[in-house]
C-alpha cells in the first residue's frame, strides 16, 4: 500500500498504480474508495479495461445492476478474450432480470426484501419470521445494526429452480443444500420443500448476514455453530414458540460418530480452524460439534463460562484478531480444559430429552 501511494505521489495518473490500490482497497472491504479510485483512472483513460471491470463488479456488489452492466459490457467489448468478462457479464444480467418464475410474490419487512414463486401468503409468511429472527441475532448477540444494508430473499419452489439459479449466480449448482446466503451479492436463496428443515435452513443462512454485518470477522466454528443454534427456533403463527430447540440430525451425527470411535476436535483447535479445513470430509460433524458447544454456551453454562463467550464476540466484533479474542475470553475458569467434561455431559443430556 506504501509502495503504490508513493508512485502515486510520483506519476498521479499512472493508471495501473492507482488500479493496483483499488484492489487492495477491495481486500480491506473499502468498497467506496476502491471505487473512487476506479473512477479517477477511467476519467483519464475511459478505455481501461481492468478498471472498467473491477468498478462493474463492485456495483454489482451493490446491486446497482445498471451501472454494473455499463462497465462491464464496455470492459467486454474492449477485452473481448477474457473469459472472466463473459461470465461476469452473464451474472450480472441473470442477477438483474432475476429468476425466470411466470409470477413473483414480493414481500419487504425490515432488512429482508422477500421474493417468491410459491404465493403472496408465503411471501409474507417468510419476510414474517426473517424480521423475528433478526429480532433473535439482535437480542442474542446485543448488537442491533444501524441502517443495515438490506438483503433480497429468493424463494424457489422447486430444486431445479433454486439449482439453476445458483449455478448462474455462483458457478455451483448447490445440489446437497437448501439455501445459503451469498455474500458478493448479497443474496439468500432457499428451496423450500414446505418442512421445518427449509425454515431451519432459512433462519440459518439468515444468522450470516447478520453476522457478515456484525462480526465480519466471525471464525467459522462460531459463524456455523451459532446459525445452527439459531436455525432451533421454532415460528408459529408469526410468534416465536421455541428457542435453542435440539437439532436431532446433528445430535445423533454426534453422538454416534463418538460411539464408533471418533473423538471431537479440542476446543483451542476448533476455535482457530480455517474454512477449508472445516468444510473438509468430517465437515458435517464440525458443524454438529460447533453447534453443541455455542449450545453449552448459552443454555447450560456457568456464568463465568457464558461471560467468556460473550466477550470472545464483542473482541470478534470491535474487530480484534481471533486469536488474541480467543486468549482474552477462555482463561481462568473458562479455559477449555475446565469446561469442555461439562459440555459433553450437556450434549449426553440433550440425547436423553
């Protein structure tokens, strides 16, 4: 960053310079200054390609899809070779036009912007409970966001539908999920077979918005254990009738993963796991094992315990590096070693409930 603001004070129209910095603004979410950056370089060379396309991918980011499409086409046109551009292009446009449904119900309600092809009912029945639920992050978490960025919910009725659209949007069909939330574009998608486990799914993906906007920098064990602790909640009748409810899928995926021999991942290592070695092959019993634990933590707990992970997410999110939140929350009577016998005894006591 030195280095190019110092060419940049030696050539202030070096064009790669200054495009170079807005990329590394991008890497610090500085989006807005990132673009700034953008937009001097393009006011002097309107026909840079890789400016014109970073700025579109940011507007994109913004779901400003008309600005979007302006330098990304234009990007496309100059660069037509570059198959990063086509694809950006076609996203943009799916994500503009929006799934294909011969008839959409729309539904806003605080921070969630409900789109769906099943009926208006359902439409206002999802924007409903998504509006409780962020009432729950919010009351859990003690943070409610000041003039949050709102999110769009896509409903489908049908996986066909819902796997179409993630793989324009993502390039991933998402086959084995129900939903998930899509940080670039700011999107929840959801299938929705009309069971509980599409509403568990849906107040799920919903906790890593909250989350994205709250606690970036959330650990993957607490940003997966937390939006299964809150995919328990249990809606009926636009009131909430059950909170930190068993999750008997994951229950059992632990409990019988321990009988055959496997041992759960110690806390101080499961707290510093990266992403890729969560989402590994033993990925659906790390979420069973970070779900149980932020279960423990505000359910059965001791005070002292609870307390400690409670102030693990404020460090978290006033943006303190993980490991030394880590160090300043689970000491003392909260170190693991103390209380990890505890939590398996509450894991072998929500198996006998």
């Amino acid at each position: 960053m030195i280095s190019l603001r110092r060419a940049l004070e030696l050539d202030p129209w070096c064009a790669e310079a200054r495009t170079a910095l807005a990329e590394q603004l991008v890497d610090q979410d500085d989006t807005t200054l990132a673009t700034e950056q953008l937009t001097r370089v393009l006011a002097r060379h309107p026909d840079d390609a890789e400016a014109l396309a970073l700025r579109g991918m940011l507007a994109l980011c913004r779901r400003e899809f008309d600005r979007a499409l302006d330098d990304l086409e234009l990007a496309q046109l100059l660069d037509p070779k570059r198959l990063s551009l086509s694809r950006n292009v076609r996203v943009a446009r799916h994500l503009a036009r929006g799934p294909s449904w011969k008839r959409t119900y729309a539904e806003a309600k605080g921070v969630y912007r409900v789109r769906t092809e099943i009926s208006a009912a359902a439409a206002r029945d999802f924007a409903t409970e998504l509006d409780l639920m962020w009432g729950e992050y919010a009351r859990v978490c003690g943070v409610v966001p000041k003039q949050p960025r709102p999110v769009d919910v896509l409903v489908f009725r049908t996986p066909e539908a819902y796997q179409t659209h993630s793989e324009l949007v993502l390039d991933d069909d998402a086959e084995s999920t129900l939903g998930h939330f899509v940080p670039s574009f700011w999107e929840i998608h959801l299938f929705d077979e009309g069971d509980l486990e599409a509403r568990r799914t849906l107040y799920h993906e919903a906790f890593h918005h909250y989350a994205a906007i709250v606690m970036p920098g959330l650990p993957i064990w607490a940003n997966e254990g937390m939006a299964e602790y809150f995919g328990g909640t249990r809606i009926t009748g636009g009131k909430i009738v059950g909170r930190a409810q068993v999750l008997a899928g994951r229950l059992d995926d632990f409990v019988g993963a321990r009988a055959a021999g496997w041992k759960p991942v110690p806390f101080a290592q499961l707290a510093h796991m990266s992403r890729a070695r969560f989402y590994e092959d033993d990925a659906p019993l790390l979420y069973a094992q970070a779900w149980t634990i932020v279960h423990y933590f505000l359910e059965a707990a001791p005070d002292e315990v609870k307390r400690a992970f409670v102030r693990y997410l404020e460090e978290i999110r006033a943006g303190k590096d993980p490991r030394l939140a880590y160090r300043a929350a689970f000491t003392g009577g909260a170190d693991p070693r103390a209380w990890e016998p505890r939590w398996l005894a509450h894991v072998e006591a929500m198996g006998r409930k």
